[in-house]
C-alpha cells in the first residue's frame, strides 16, 4: 500500500514539475542543510592546498524562468561558520587578518541566471565579502530537478564552481607569498515555494 501511495506521490509531483517549467518565473527557497559553499587555498607558496567551507547559509532563494531562458540566485552566508577542520586556523581565518567576522559577520551573493541554449550554465553576480562588493561569475556544471518523495514537492540541485582572488576583497594577509586564487565549489539544493 505504501509503495502504490509513493507511486502516486511520484507521479502527481512529477506533472507538477512538467507544469512549472512552462508556467514562468519558479522560486526555490535554498535549503541550508544541504547547501555549502566550499573552498580551496593555497597554503605557503602553494605547496600544499587548505579545504574547507561555510557549514551555514543564512537563506537563499533560486528564481528559474525555463522558458524565457533567465533567473536569479541570491544567497547569504554565515563568514563565521568557516570550518577547514582544525579549529586554531578556524580563528584565525575569522580574525582581522583574513575574514574579520566581527565586523562582517555575512558573505552575500546576487546574480542572474544564464543558459546556454535549453540549460542553465552559469551565474554572472556580484560577491560581497569583508565588505567589499566585486563582481563573480560562476559556472553552473550539473542542475537536475526532481520530485521530492518525502514532502511531495519539486526540489532542485545544482553544483556550482568557480574563483575569486582573495586580495580582491582586501583579505591580503600572506599575499602574495601564499598565493591569493581560491576556488569554489558550491553544492546546493533548493525547495520550489509553494503558495
């Protein structure tokens, strides 16, 4: 019985997800706990590589128009929530000398959707990190739209990539000796809004 009412659920969610594609602007509230901007640094001359991400995003939100080949993202991280699995460094990537999350506790992100052809392929946006505002462009690798089993809506995936040079942003410690390129690597997953 179960698995004929997950049938239905199945289906009925996946007309939904053939209607909307056609039916304009859709919005998707990011889900932050499957959400991550992740990242890697050089560390000393580049002779070895840092790893880590932002375990938190403070909201988000995806707006796909599928047929007028267009959309937005906007998303705001917790700066605070850098994590690269040792905690000493974790301070110190929080202090003055790099993200100084006291006086910039949030990374914001804004940027418009662009296709190639039928498929979303990358985000051109602006970056505001340790208050200062540069442009960004971001390549969209993978988006897959699915029916959601458990709530029985559409949820959509994405995995994201690109790179920034830190002294952009005025986080210059150890620059240029360390290196200053990061590159990004974003996982993120949204719920479509529903009224």
């Amino acid at each position: 019985m179960n698995s004929i009412r997950n049938a239905v659920a199945l289906l009925a969610a996946a007309t939904a997800l053939d209607a909307s594609a056609a039916a304009g602007p859709t919005r998707y509230r990011m889900d932050p706990v499957h959400t991550y901007v992740s990242f890697e640094a050089p560390h000393i001359a580049a002779i070895s590589y840092w790893r880590g991400k932002f375990v938190r995003t403070k909201g988000g939100e995806v707006v796909l128009d599928r047929a007028g080949k267009t959309g937005s993202v906007e998303v705001t991280i917790d700066a605070s929530s850098v994590d690269v699995g040792m905690e000493k460094l974790n301070e110190h990537i929080r202090s003055k000398d790099f993200l100084d999350v006291a006086n910039f506790p949030t990374a914001n992100y804004k940027g418009t959707i662009q296709f190639t052809g039928d498929t979303p392929s990358s985000v051109n946006g602006e970056l505001t990190l340790h208050g200062v505002t540069k442009p960004v462009m971001l390549t969209i690798n993978s988006l897959k739209c699915v029916p959601d089993m458990m709530l029985q809506i559409e949820r959509c995936g994405a995995d994201v990539s690109g790179k920034i040079n830190r002294t952009d942003f005025g986080v210059n410690y150890a620059a240029p000796a360390t290196g200053s390129d990061v590159r990004l690597q974003i996982q993120v997953e949204g719920l479509i809004e529903t009224q």
